[in-house]
C-alpha cells in the first residue's frame, strides 16, 4: 500500500470513515481524519483510538482499505 492510497481515503470530502487491514488479519478503524497522522517520510502512518490507544502502522504491511459507513443516525428507520 502506498501512502498516496491512505491519503485519498483520508482527504475525501466528505470524508467516510474506513477500516485499515494489516497482513496480520488486524482491522484499524479510522473514525475521523483528527484519528490519523502520517510521518514525513509517508512509510508509517500512526491511528489513534478513541479510549487513547494508538497504533503505529507500516504501510508495507497493509494490504487492503474499506470504507465504512458515517454512522451519523441518518440511517432510516423501520417501520
């Protein structure tokens, strides 16, 4: 995975948030862009998690990205 490929996902507008799958079977949740930075370099990226945990992330090892749905309660409802 390149880091171009991250970026696209990450500067979307609207952005949507996705799922980064590592080589391991992990699944990185990126909730929001204020969630993710990028080294300078663009080999690793660094995820955070909302109970502040982080996740630093070689793009070598990452080997597929999913958007995933807002989740902003704008799903219909059900009748």
């Amino acid at each position: 995975m390149t880091i171009q490929q991250i970026r696209n996902f990450y500067d979307a507008e609207p952005f949507q948030p996705f799922v980064i799958h590592l080589a391991d079977g992990r699944e990185i949740p990126v909730p929001s862009r204020e969630f993710m930075a990028s080294a300078p370099s663009g080999r690793t990226v660094i995820v955070y998690q909302p109970n502040d945990t982080w996740n630093v992330i070689d793009l070598l090892l990452v080997t597929d990205l999913e958007a995933k749905p807002a989740g902003n309660g704008a799903r219909r409802r059900k009748r």
